[in-house]
C-alpha cells in the first residue's frame, strides 16, 4: 500500500467524493431508477484495456463505501501496480443501483490518475541512479488536485506543495510587483515569524545575478526557471548547497538526464499533470 500523502485527509477525500457525486446525481439517477430493482444484487468487474501503471484503486474503493457502506469489492491489482490489457483490477459486488450510480465518478477518477500515474513513472525512471526528485506542480485540474496529484506520487513522483497555503513561492510576478528579491524575501521572513508559520521560502530566478541574489538574501530554495543546462549547471555551483534547487519551465522527457547531470535537487513538470492522456478503462457487468 503506498503511504497516502498528508492532504488526503479524510475531510478532503469526504468533500471531494460529496461534491463529484452531487454534480452528477442530483436529484436522482432517473437511469437506474427508473429500471433497476431496488433490492437486485450484480456485480461488476474493473476491466483494464491499456497497459499502464494504475491508479485511483483506493480511490474507488473509497468512493463505493461512501456511497454504500455494503458493496463489497475484491481487489487483484493495487494503485502503483502495473496493469496489462485484459487483466481485471477488481470486482465490485452489492446493490446494482449503487454500482452503476458511482460507476462514472470511479472511472473518471481512475482512467485521470492512471494516466497521470503512467506518464510519471516513465520521467521519474529516467532520474533512476541520481539524487535528483521529480515534482509535480499547481497546474492542476480545478476541484480535481486531490486525484492529480495523489495519482503523481503513486507513480513514483513527489508532491510539490499541494496549494498557496503550504509553501511560500516567490514568482517573477511577485518579484517584479514588490521590487526586488532581497525585499520579498526579508518580508517574507518577517511575515512567517510574525504568524508562526514553519513555511519554505522559494524564489523564482530567471538568470545568474538573481540567483545570486537569491542566495544571499537566505532562500531555502531557488528556482532555476527556463535556463539551459549550461546554465543551470552554473547556478548549482553558485548555491554550492547552500539551499535547495529546482529546474523548472520547459522540461522535456528527453532532457531529464542532462538536467538531473546539473546536480539539482528538484525538477519540476506542469506537463505531468496537464499533458497526461487517460487510460483506458471500463466497468462491466459480470454476467451470471
């Protein structure tokens, strides 16, 4: 079982789950309603028809229970396993209503996070051999986060902060609004001891002189945003570990070595989660 990330509060997964059902249920699903006994029991297999890393199997089995505490679901593949077309990732039993009236929001949730879980195995594996992390960002489907970036870190990525509320990061907007970097930092400093806030400070840099800058106005991280290699590669040595790195803006599969070569802590990817296709997925009834 991969250890849940500290956002998936039972709260969150609650809110998450009540609000994708109201939006698709409403006042009723007249489909299943109008046609399927109410006291029938069916069940149903999860059928994977492209290879993939899965994900959202706990998700699902989270979503069945919430909806009815008494469906029963048998698992054969758990989140983080790799899955082949025709292989059957678990079985569904109870209420046919309640099957098929959460069939959608579980396939929407597992067919997203097992694309997101496959693209972000196959980058994370190209940094295998290095000390250099692969992150996830904020590029995140609204209302969706909890799935895209839980679906990240069961594919073998790591979280960046989960939202504007756990990380304090300075970007070039924020740098070019206040005026300069030392400036935002140092109020930053101020403002996190004046709320008693255990946050990380990081600053945007978009060349070497605000890298430096950055270094010495005391950031614990220092973004390395759209610079080249050889840049980039002159930037850690100007930290020299002082604080952590990041290379960000622009990252392609193909030049993830090359960049985990430069010694960075982190590199960081919107495409991880805006880029990824879905997988494709489908519930099906077991016929008696």
């Amino acid at each position: 079982m991969i250890k849940k990330p500290k956002y998936l509060t039972d709260k969150n997964l609650k809110t998450f789950i009540k609000n994708s059902l109201e939006e698709d249920i409403q006042g009723g699903d007249h489909s299943t309603l109008s046609t399927i006994p109410k006291e029938l029991i069916q069940s149903a297999k999860l059928l994977v028809k492209e290879n993939c890393i899965l994900a959202g199997v706990e998700m699902a089995q989270i979503i069945f229970k919430t909806f009815d505490k008494n469906l029963e679901i048998e698992t054969f593949i758990n989140d983080g396993e790799t899955a082949k077309v025709g292989d059957i990732a678990f079985i569904v039993k109870g209420s046919a209503r309640s099957i098929l009236s959460t069939e959608r929001l579980v396939l929407n949730c597992m067919q997203r996070m097992s694309g997101i879980a496959t693209l972000t195995h196959d980058w994370d594996s190209r940094l295998i051999g290095t000390k250099t992390k692969l992150l996830d960002t904020r590029k995140t489907t609204p209302n969706f986060r909890i799935c895209e970036k839980w679906a990240v870190a069961i594919g073998g990525g790591t979280n960046h902060r989960y939202g504007l509320y756990d990380m304090i990061m300075l970007k070039d907007n924020h740098i070019d609004y206040n005026g300069s970097i030392t400036k935002a930092v140092k109020m930053a400093k101020d403002y996190v001891q004046e709320k008693k806030l255990k946050l990380k400070i990081e600053v945007e840099s978009r060349n070497l002189e605000e890298v430096e800058e950055a270094i010495k106005s005391g950031a614990d991280r220092i973004m390395l945003d759209n610079m080249n290699v050889e840049m980039m590669t002159k930037a850690v040595k100007m930290v020299n570990g002082k604080c952590e790195t990041e290379a960000s803006g622009g990252i392609l599969r193909e030049d993830l070595k090359d960049i985990a070569k430069t010694g960075v802590t982190y590199i960081s990817a919107g495409a991880l989660t805006h880029s990824a296709k879905n997988i494709d997925l489908s519930l099906k009834a077991v016929k008696k």
